[in-house]
C-alpha cells in the first residue's frame, strides 16, 4: 500500500498561498511520497442547512469543481467525500497508508470540537495532524495587550496590529509550484449537488478580481449602496478562494480604511477565539443578557421579507433574499432597526443573516450583530438608535438602491411603517436603561 500524506480542505479553497498545503506538499518533496488533497461535505453541517437551494453549498460546488478541472489537467485528482469527518477519515485510512494530515485552523467552536475528534482517531492509528494559520493574518495570541490579556476594544487592537505587521509581514507560500507532489490517480467523480441533497442556485459569484481605482477610493464611495464601492471579496475571503494575506500585501498601501476592515476581520476572529461563548448565544457584555426583547413574530416576518415600510430596511432586506449579499451600511442599518426599533432579540437576526449571507462567518455575524445591539465587545452605545430616513438621505438620497429592490415604493402596494421612530427610540432606551441599571 503506497504511503502518503492528506490535505484537508476547509476554508481555504484555492492552490495558490496556501500555508498548510504548501507545507503538506514540500515534506512530501523531502520525504518522498505524494499528497491526496481531500474535501468532505459534511454531514454534520449541511443536515442542518433547512432549505437545500442553498448558495454557499453551489458556491463551494463550483469551486471544487475548478479545482478538479485543473488537477485532473496534470493528472492528478482531488478526492471530494459526503459523509461524517470522522467516518470519512477512517475508511480513508484503510484505504491508504496514511502518514500524516495537514489542514489549516478552524476557529469555530464546532470545528473545534470536530477537529479534535479526527485529532484523537489518527493519533490512535499513530498519525500526525499538522494544522496552520491560513484565513487570518494574525491569530489567537499573537496581538495581545502588554499584559497578556486580548483586546476587547479595536481601536488599541489595530494599533498594536499594525505594529506587529511593520515587524511580522506576512510571506506569500508557493504551493501551487509544488503541484506535482500531489498523488497521480485516474479522476474521481465529484458528488453532484443532487448527491449531497442541494440544488443548483440562482448564485452569481462575485469577480475574485479587485480594481486598485475602487480600493483607492473604498473611503469615499463604501457607504453608498447604489454604487459599487467595496471589493465584495467578502465571500472569497469566507472560503478561502483568495489568500488574505496577498489581498493585505497588494492594498496596504491604497486605502487605510480598506486595510482597516481587514483588521476588523482578524479582530473578530480573535475575539471569538478568546470569548467563544459569544458562538453560543451569550452576550459579550453579560448584562444585556437581561433585557426584556419583544420579539413580535410578525414584526419579524416583515423584517424578514422586506416589509417594514421602511425603504432603506425593506431594501437591504430585499436584496439579501435575492442575491445573498447585502452591502455593508445597509447591514448595519436594517440590524439596528431590528434590534432597536422593533426591540428583536439579535440572536434572531444573526441566525437569519447566518441562513442567508453567502459570505456568512460566525466571527464577523456575530460580531456586527452584537455591536449593532450594544452588547458586543467596542459597540456602538445602546442609546445610538439609527434613523432609517436620516440614513437613506446620507447615503441613498436619490433612491437608486432604494427603487431597485423596491419597485412599488409610490403605489398603495406598499406597506405604511410598522413602527414610528420617535417611539421606537424611547422604548428601546427605556428597555435598555431598566436592564442596565447599576
């Protein structure tokens, strides 16, 4: 039985600077042997998924289909598996001499847990797990306070990051060089979506391709909804189709806020490893685990549906349904009316963006979810209550994003508000005080 090593693919879709299969590949240069990259679609997590025309699922399926396509060019294969991680390895490992595995971390408390599960099988079947630092930039305890403790505030966060990037910057792997260490073998079939439970989408993928010219301008233009002014690299960052690391090193230098949301991201992450009960329906500040939501389940229908009669709300809404994005102001606007105007508890609205973002991340979801409520770590103050129409004249004021998703904006069709502003922000900040009180 021929030796060999396993890559596991995650969250880090592609071939090129990929830190955990570039060490995977070069040992096997050393060594001798091949590498057998692998995929699971794991049971686990997509028995979960509801509703089986899911993007994220077709997005990966046609990643993975990608990257057969040029494996099976130089006659090698990927091995794409359904089923259980665990019961995957373990056929995997009668069927081939296994010597090691190498993967990229998972921050996710579930991956957590499911790593230690295979961790635990292949040190019974004496195997070695090596696992590496791909989708973030800086990770667990690299940025901490001079005392050891993490960051709770992004402000000295960020600071200290980018000391430590003047100091630490990152170096680009070149593992897509060193494919021809991956096992030769005759193709092996990809799982259709069919055979995995799915459909095929409506998904259209964003372009991996950046403009210098939008990044240089990403300041100015990042709040407006009707223009293109971000990346929307978003949900290749999510999968790992583009490595962060180049992405940071091609734009530090263009646009400071745009290099700034990339330290949000590994803020995030950092704060989810150091407080992961923030991942199981916990508050990061414990006392607003006291306050009295109404959680109005028709209000939450018609947040859902985009039928608050709020413009700027219903559209943000309305385009998430469609398209499984949302532009980023808009996101921070319909959460804040979520949670403010109609006092929903945000858990509510972070398992609803959890179920339809195709760029969904736990860190970052529930990240901007409890700072939209006040209850996260560095978030907006409770009593900051966003006005939806103040909103809409700052940043959609001619109404191009608003009239494409709602195009019965003038007619009778469309529904009058479901709240007032002014007595949904007197609630809110009563509710909120009566909780908070010393």
């Amino acid at each position: 039985m021929e030796q060999i090593s396993i890559f596991w693919f995650r969250r880090d879709l592609r071939f090129e600077d990929n830190v955990g299969l570039y060490h995977a590949l070069y040992q096997a240069k050393l060594q001798g042997h091949k590498v057998l990259p692998i995929f699971i679609f794991d049971k686990t997590i997509l028995d979960k998924l509801e509703d089986k025309n899911d993007r994220r699922v077709d997005f990966i399926h046609r990643v993975l289909t990608n990257m057969q396509s040029t494996l099976v060019a130089k006659g090698k294969t990927m091995q794409v598996e359904y089923g259980n991680s665990v019961e995957v390895f373990s056929k995997l490992i009668k069927q081939y001499s296994v010597l090691s595995v190498y993967t990229n971390h998972d921050y996710e408390p579930n991956a957590i847990e499911r790593d230690a599960q295979i961790q635990a099988l292949l040190i019974k079947n004496n195997i070695e797990l090596h696992s590496y630092k791909d989708q973030v930039i800086f990770e667990k305890e690299e940025v901490l306070k001079d005392d050891g403790k993490p960051y709770t505030i992004y402000t000295p966060y960020a600071n200290k990051w980018r000391t430590y990037w003047a100091s630490h910057i990152p170096k680009i792997h070149p593992s897509i060089k060193l494919m021809d260490y991956f096992l030769d073998s005759k193709p092996l079939p990809t799982p259709s979506l069919n055979d995995i439970g799915f459909m095929p989408t409506d998904l259209v993928v964003p372009p991996m391709e950046w403009q210098e010219s939008l990044v240089k301008k990403y300041t100015d233009q990042r709040n407006f909804p009707a223009i293109k002014g971000t990346t929307q690299l978003s949900v290749h960052l999510r999968f790992g189709t583009i490595s962060v690391r180049q992405l940071a090193l091609d734009t530090q230098s263009l646009n400071s806020t745009y290099f700034n949301e990339l330290i949000w991201r590994d803020f995030y992450h950092m704060i989810l490893w150091h407080f992961p009960q923030v991942a199981k329906g916990k508050s990061f500040k414990a006392q607003y685990d006291f306050i009295e939501w109404r959680n109005n389940e028709k209000e939450f229908e018609a947040w859902c549906e985009g039928r608050t009669g709020y413009p700027i709300v219903d559209a943000g809404m309305r385009e998430l349904n469609t398209t499984g994005f949302m532009h980023n102001r808009v996101r921070m606007i319909v959460a804040s009316f979520l949670t403010k105007h109609l006092l929903i508890d945000w858990r509510w609205g972070e398992a609803y963006f959890a179920q339809k973002l195709l760029d969904f991340d736990l860190a970052a979801n529930n990240g901007g979810w409890q700072w939209a409520s006040g209850s996260g770590c560095d978030a907006a103050p409770y009593f900051r209550v966003f006005n939806p129409r103040l909103q809409t004249e700052k940043f959609d004021k001619d109404l191009k994003y608003i009239r494409k998703w709602i195009p019965e904006l003038d007619s009778s069709k469309y529904p009058k508000p479901i709240v007032v502003h002014e007595e949904a922000r007197e609630r809110v900040l009563a509710a909120y005080a009566k909780a908070l009180k010393p």
